[in-house]
C-alpha cells in the first residue's frame, strides 16, 4: 500500500489529482491498494467526507475501482477476449465466429453504379435510398404505428456504444444476456458500467433473470432476439410476450435489441419492444451477410433516442460514408445477392444442424441453434477438454469466454463448423468425444 505521507491536498479534487499524478509516475500501478478513507482523512486533516469524494471523482473517471471490503484499488485494463482468427497457430482454428467468406457477395458489379455526385457538408447523413428500404425493412418488424427514426453508424458494436453513452453514465447498471457476445462484454466494462447477468436459455433471455436485473436498478437491457451468441438462442412468441410484460413495469429503461443475424437467420423475429416503451432502439448490421468489412448497422429507435444518438456521432465523423451506404443498398436490394443470402443462412443451419447430430451420435447430446456457431455441452471442464483437442489439431473457443456469472458456460464449447466438410466434421465429433472421455477419466483418476 502506498504511504499515506505521499499523498496531498487539502481539497477532494486537490487530493484526487495528487493521487492521479502518482498513478501516471508510476508510483502507484493497476491493482494497488488505496489507503482506508478514514487513514487518508485523517492523516491529511480532511473531513472524511471529502476524502469520500476523492475517491468518488476517481471511480467516476475509471482510474480506481471499489471492490466492498477489498478497498480502493487502482484500476486496470481487464483482458476481454475478442472476436476473430487467433494469430499464429498452426491448429484448425473452430473459434473465430466468422461467416464463410465464399458466401460473402462481391461488391464489383455494383461498385461503378454508385458512384454519383459528391457528398458536401450539411446534406441528409442517411442516403435516401438505404432509408426507404430501411424504414420497410425495420419498421416491420415492430409494433404497428409505432413511431420511429433512423440512423446510420459503422456497425452495431458503435451503434450499441453510442446508444449506452448518450443514456448511461459510468458505473450505471446494463443488463446483458449470460452467456454474452463478447463485443457487449467489451464495450460495458470500457466504458465503466456495471454488467448485470439475465440467464439465457433455450427461448432466449429468461423472464425471472430480467426481472431481477430491474430490480437491481438497471438502465439499459441488450438483448439479441434471435441467433444469441454464443448459444444461437432465438427469443420465441411466448418469451417475448413475458419479457413485455415485465419491462411494462419500466417504460424509460433503454431496450437495445441487436439482430445481428437478421436476414440470414431461419426464426422469425420476435421483439421485446412494445408500443408504448418510450426509450428502445433495433439495431441491425448487414456484416454477418454482406461482410465484416462493410461496417455499417442501421438503427430504428424512438425519436428522442436518436436525436440523443445523432448528437453522439456530431464530435466526429457525423456520417457514415454515402458511398458505403450506396453500396449496402445496392448490394441488399440485388435479387441474385439476396438469394445468396437466403441460402447461405439455409447453409450455416444444415451444417450447425449436421454437426449437432454427429456430437449426438457420439454421446453428447447437442441441440443446434440459430447462427453461425454450436454451442457444445460437455459435461467436463471447457479448459481441458480444449487442451485435449489441441492436441488433436483443433483449436476451439471455451465457453467461460462469454461467461458474466456461474450460469454453466464452463462446461461447453462454441465452435464455428459451418466451413469443416463431412469428413472434417466427422473426425471433430470423435475427437470431442475421446477428450471429453479423457478428461473425465482424469478426473476420475483424481477422486480415486
């Protein structure tokens, strides 16, 4: 612990800058316990309460953490896992949640069509033809007659962090589904607020883990109505309906739903948003399908929502570039590009779905969601069995990755198989089998 003695002020923010030039010198380093309020108090002849304070200007701005009764400590960059290839293996990487690139269509027919007049400053930020097609292609998916506006972002993980920043401050409580998709994971804990885990099952997020969440006072709810990832969960008619019927109770909580798989999933979208909720946003990304280069998401959300979001994009770039969003449009609107999609969302489903009954077949009953991934129960630690497989040549995602709480995600895998052959994925299933048998003998071999 530091010595009190280095720390001065006689003011809260003349004590909270002392202690954060000693963390910018080096003097204190991430994990380091603060001293106890009343020592510093104390020691520097300050009322306790301004000593309180200090530290609360600091929590505000991400520099320490309070843990209860282990203290203050200064705060450190938390490891998130990311989405992706993993660098410089040599194994069959099963991890990356990528879509099948040779379904991704080619832009080149298009590209030269679109090519129009510049863009100047002060014009519309949407183009006017993504917005027509987008208002049929959103607004049909809510309730009747409910009243809504677009806006256009580079993605929906910037639509979602945009969406938070212009309603929550730091340490406010977000509710994410568990387990949860990994760039939600990320954006809370960066931005500071607080995660508070919804179990989710197979219909989806679960009605009794909402309801506590909303009893623990959170702001904002994320919520994926179908192809959850990591369990490929997709709310049904029945879910969704309860889930209304407990955020009826909290009309002003922020519903963000991120239909990240929109036009390539095989349920039919079910929404949590009601007609009279006043703060919600649909956000929905063309990357699983058009391709994650692409970077663009298009969001409905109530008017004043997004005139709080627009005024979130005005710091930076206040639009996303027209020839992108000319080129999605293109792209979408294409009858051949959307019969490619169509049987590339018809792909993904009958591979997941033929794994899925290998793994059955093998003695590990797995049901084969909505999505680009499997999520593989295994009832043996998700560690070991993933050094088991290594061995094998395979290299696989463990579920506590995209794990908030004890919610069983130790104990599975989620692996993308949707580009492995019949042969391939034949030999996977057996593999996943002998380590799961292996483990298990291990542990066996412990208890004895």
């Amino acid at each position: 612990m530091l010595e009190i003695i280095d720390i001065e002020g006689r003011s809260a923010a003349e004590i909270a800058d002392s202690l954060r030039t000693l963390i910018e010198r080096g003097a204190l380093r991430p994990g380091d316990a603060l001293p106890p309020v009343r020592a510093l108090a104390e020691q520097l002849g300050v009322n306790r309460n301004t000593a309180v304070s200090a530290y609360r200007q600091l929590t505000s701005a991400g520099v320490v953490v309070t843990l209860g009764r282990g203290g203050t400590r200064v705060a450190g960059a938390a490891a998130v896992a990311q989405e992706g290839f993993a660098a410089d293996t040599a194994l069959r990487d099963l991890g990356t949640g990528n879509p099948d690139a040779s379904f991704i269509p080619d832009p080149s027919g298009v590209l030269a069509s679109i090519a129009r007049r510049p863009v100047l400053y002060g014009e519309p930020v949407i183009d006017p033809d993504l917005e027509r097609s987008a208002l049929t292609w959103m607004g049909g998916d809510l309730p009747e007659g409910t009243p809504l506006r677009l806006t256009v972002t580079s993605g929906a993980a910037d639509a979602v962090e945009r969406l938070l920043a212009q309603a929550l401050t730091r340490d406010d409580a977000v509710a994410l589904e568990d387990p949860c998709f990994l760039t939600s994971i990320h954006t809370v804990r960066v931005a500071g607020y607080r995660p508070v885990p919804v179990p989710v099952d197979d219909e989806g997020m679960t009605v009794e883990g909402l309801r506590a969440a909303l009893d623990q006072g959170v702001r904002a709810v994320i919520c994926t109505p179908r192809a959850q990832n990591p369990t490929g969960a997709s709310l049904t008619a029945g879910r969704a309906a309860a889930l209304r019927e407990v955020l009826a109770e909290h009309p002003y909580v922020l519903v963000i739903e991120d239909d990240h798989y929109s036009l390539l999933s095989q349920q039919p979208h079910h929404t949590l948003i009601s007609a009279e909720h006043r703060r919600w946003a649909l956000v929905r990304s063309v990357s699983k399908f058009l391709g994650p280069d692409m970077c663009l998401a298009v969001t409905a959300s109530d008017p004043e929502t997004a005139d709080r979001l627009a005024m979130r994009l005005t710091p930076g770039t206040t639009w996303v570039s027209h020839l992108l969003q000319r080129l999605v449009h293109a792209l979408a609107t294409d009858p051949e590009v959307a019969a490619g999609i169509r049987a590339a969302g018809e792909h993904y489903a009958a591979r997941n779905a033929a794994f899925s009954a290998l793994l059955t077949a093998e003695g590990l009953p797995t049901r084969a969601g909505d999505g680009l991934n499997v999520w593989v129960p295994l009832g043996a630690p998700a560690r070991a069995v993933s050094e088991q497989l290594m061995r094998r040549g395979w290299l696989v995602r463990p579920g506590d990755e995209f794990a908030l709480g004890d919610h069983g995600a130790s104990e599975r895998l989620r692996l993308t198989v949707h580009e492995l052959d019949d042969a391939e994925q034949q030999r996977l299933a057996a593999d996943l089998a002998a380590s799961v048998r292996a483990v298990r003998e291990r542990s066996a071999m412990i208890d004895r």
